[in-house]
C-alpha cells in the first residue's frame, strides 16, 4: 500500500510517500509560505530534487500541489492518485480523548479541535492539513497519529500535578508527553536488538534534538517522561526553558510587566540556549562555541548534560535496573560530544562507551552500538523514523477487519 504521511504546519506542508510493503520513503518534500506566497522541495527516491515557486493560497492547495507532484508524469513516482490507499497525520496532542491512533471522522475531529488549548500552534494547522486532503481525496481514508498516545501507560502517580484535583480534571491538567511516535519506534527496534521478551526490558530512550524529550520504557511500555502537560517541560532545550521553578514565572510577569501570552512566549521562543547564550540556539553553533571556549557556550552543553545525566539516574532508579540507552534525534543522532559528556562518569551505573567510535557516529543510517564489551548497559544511537512508524499505523488501521 502507498500511504501518504503528512505534518502539517500553520504555513508549511511536510508529505513523504511510503511504499508499505517495501517500507520504502517513494518521494518526500516540503510544502512552504502557504498563505504568503506558495513553494514546493520536492524529492524523488534517487535523489533529484525539484523545486518549484507555486502560488499556495491554502493547504487545500498545497495539497493538491503535492498531488500533482506525485503524479507528474516526469517527476511522479506513482500514475495516479487511486495509488495512495490513505494518508497518515501526525497529530502533536490527543488530549484525553486519544490513547491510540485512530481512523479520521466527524466525531474524531471535533475531539481534535477541543484540544486546540493544549497545542495552540499545531492543532489548527493540523487539521488544516486534514482538511486540505480531505478536499483533495475525499475518498481516501485518513488516520491521526498522536504524539501523546505512546505516554498513555504513564500511572497516575507519575502524571498527576499536586493542584487541587478538582481544576486538575475541569482542564484536563497532567502530564501527556510528547515525540511518542519516535520514543515508540526507536525503543521497538532497542528491543528487538537485546533479542528477550519486550516485558523484560527497561529502556531508556533519548530524544534529543531543538526539542527534547527523555523516556523511561518499562516492558515495552511508557513509564515516564520528562515533557509534562506541553512541550515546555524538561530539560533545556533550543529556545524553550524546560523545568524550571515555577515561581519564576511569576516573579518574571511582575517584574517585566508580562502577559501569560507574552510569558508564555518568552519561555517558548526566547530561553533555553538561545536565552543562555544570548543568541545561539542551534546545536552546531554551541559545539563551535564550546571549541573555542566561550564560556556561555561551555555553560549551555554542561547544564544539558547534567540534565540528561539526571533524568538517566531517576528513570534507572523507577525502573529498578537499566538495559540500555537510545539517542536519537537531531543532536542525538549526530553531536557526539554530547553523548560523550553524558557517558562520562557513569560507570558506576555499568554505562561505559567506546569514545573514540562515538566520535566517528553522526550521520548514520543505521543503528549503531557505542557501548563497549564491559558496558552492563548497551548504548545505541538509533535513527528515528517517525514518519515510518505514522504510515505502519495508518496502513494497520485502514486494513483492520
């Protein structure tokens, strides 16, 4: 089956096109300044790279755009639209509505939409994608695939918030979780490589990228995660603050005459390394910096380590044992200096890496073991593959009997 994955932003599109069978990407690309102009990235399975400025007034037009691309009968790779047996949508929240993936209907819309508070800026361009290729492909069956549904196994002593119960459960305030489609794929295939029953297995998946996130994975199931209610907590992240004592929230609206909505951006858009640094949020930048001995930079990459550090000790300590440790992600994948500062000095948990691999490790396609042989605990980079998990998803719900 050909299924088309889509992650919709508020004025961007991002498709790929999976053959299922083969569990091959056919052609992906990138739908931009929908609503201010219109342009396509559009990339075929050998590599060639088109790129066209078209105008995209809406998602119904990008998507159509997309459509057309697919079946291009020069630059397609399938010869009609018939091909695509549904479309999978990556979905940032569920809510409490929403533990699993689900097949797309009026009533599973409308729970979408009463989750716009918790998302405020994935939500609506979500389901302008759903919306784009439901008038495109009025037909095809469409799943959502939630980030949160993976977080679902959380009990509750873990996910509650000590605010009284009552405007806990008027709200819906607790701890969701998020990147759950990635935790879920690299903590599967983390499994499969230890080879013993999923049940057996205490993993610790690290998802590391401009957002961040850290799961402890119990049995094959979520016990806990670091991000909470929205994707604002845990650790330290490219511009948002993570955890932090939550009366400087407060104390900073006094002091600086904020609005929740202007504080709420400031700890979103105008913290984490940005703010530390006082202008440098990408990875790459921090590593130069750090190389050059620039003292914010050095402070930015050891607050991050210690963080992770942490969050390996409590979640090994939850689970009563540790069998290995994924990274994943951007920076995950491909910084080994933060791998190497958040392996140093945790032998005592049976944590040791080969230093010299891990810095030949960035970039890889496939999964790559840094842990040497007196390593107790085996530590993996794992490249995610979200949108691979999102179309097993949809192709497994639309086929279901």
């Amino acid at each position: 089956m050909y299924v088309l994955v889509v992650n919709a932003g508020s004025s961007s599109l991002k498709y790929q096109l999976f053959d299922t069978v083969k569990k091959d990407v056919v052609a992906k690309g990138l739908c931009e300044r929908i609503g201010i102009g219109g342009k396509i990235e559009h990339k075929k399975s050998d590599g060639t790279k088109i790129v066209k400025e078209l105008p995209m007034p809406n998602h119904s037009v990008a998507t159509k755009i997309v459509v057309d691309m697919l079946t291009d009968k020069n630059d397609g790779c399938i010869s009609d639209m018939s091909q695509i047996g549904a479309v999978g949508h990556r979905i940032v929240h569920g809510g409490q509505y929403f533990t699993e993936s689900v097949l797309i209907t009026d009533d599973v819309l409308k729970k979408i939409e009463l989750c716009t508070d918790f998302a405020p800026l994935h939500t609506p361009a979500s389901l302008m994608g759903i919306q784009g290729c439901t008038s495109v492909m009025p037909d095809v069956p469409q799943v959502a695939v939630f980030d949160t549904s993976f977080h679902a196994t959380i009990s509750p002593e873990a996910y509650t918030y000590p605010i009284p119960y009552e405007l806990a459960d008027k709200y819906g305030i607790r701890k969701y979780g998020f990147h759950g489609t990635s935790h879920r794929f690299v903590s599967a295939e983390m499994i499969k490589i230890l080879g013993k029953p999923a049940e057996q297995t205490k993993i610790i998946t690290c998802h590391i990228g401009n957002g961040s996130s850290i799961s402890a994975v119990m049995g094959g199931k979520c016990l806990d995660t670091t991000m909470g209610f929205t994707p604002l907590d845990g650790l330290v992240m490219g511009t948002r603050c993570g955890s932090i004592d939550p009366a400087v929230v407060t104390f900073l609206m006094k002091k600086e005459g904020f609005t929740p909505d202007e504080m709420s951006d400031f700890m979103n858009k105008k913290c984490g390394f940005l703010g530390l640094t006082g202008g440098i949020a990408d990875s790459r930048d921090i590593e130069a910096g750090v190389l050059n001995n620039d003292k914010r930079c050095m402070l930015v990459a050891d607050t991050q380590a210690y963080q992770i550090k942490k969050y390996i000790g409590a979640y090994a300590a939850a689970m009563n044992g540790l069998d290995a440790i994924v990274f994943t992600a951007g920076m995950g994948e491909n910084c080994p200096e933060m791998r190497e500062r958040v392996c140093t000095n945790m032998e005592y948990m049976g944590i040791e890496i080969d230093t010299e691999l891990n810095k030949k490790v960035w970039r890889q396609p496939d999964n790559v073991e840094l842990s040497t042989k007196n390593s107790k605990v085996k530590v993996y980079v794992i490249p995610t593959n979200e949108e691979l998990m999102i179309a097993t998803d949809t192709e497994a719900i639309v086929t279901r009997k």
